[in-house]
C-alpha cells in the first residue's frame, strides 16, 4: 500500500509533499541519519569515528552498525544511489 502511494509521485517536490505529510520532522531526520550512517560503515570507519562523523551517539552507531552488518549486500546496491544525491 505505501509503495503504491509513493509511486504515484510525478515530482521530486510531490514526493517530499508526501514525506512531509507521512513522516514527522524527525523522523525524517532519523531516516537520513541512517544513511549517513550506512556510508560511513561503508568506508571503512569505526563505529566511534561513525558517531564523530555523522555525529551522532555511539549507541545509535551501534544500531546501524547492527542493520548494516545483517543487510550489507542490500545497502549496498543502494549506497551509489545514495553518495550521487549527496
């Protein structure tokens, strides 16, 4: 149901309209967070330096760490995506 609802976006401003509307200032902080903390894992970098880097708390370094070690062939393919828009 949700990819369906995203999908329908025509725009990149109708896209971030429903991002907005579906996810809080926040989260969708969070969300972004969590990529840069993808990428820096990615690079080579210890969680201490990710937390440095991204900055964010150890803990939460922790968390994507987890994520990224169990799902690495995933994000990866999406990694490139990600650095390009950066």
């Amino acid at each position: 149901m949700l990819y369906q609802l995203f999908q329908s976006t025509q725009s990149e401003a109708e896209f971030t309209e429903l991002l907005e509307l579906t996810f809080t200032e926040h989260e969708r902080a969070m969300m972004l967070e969590r990529w840069r903390i993808f990428d820096a894992l990615d690079r080579g970098l210890s969680q201490r330096e990710v937390a440095k880097e991204v900055p964010c708390s150890i803990v939460t370094a922790t968390r994507g760490a987890k994520v990224y070690r169990e799902n690495k062939e995933q994000i990866r393919k999406y990694l490139p995506l990600w650095r390009k828009a950066q």
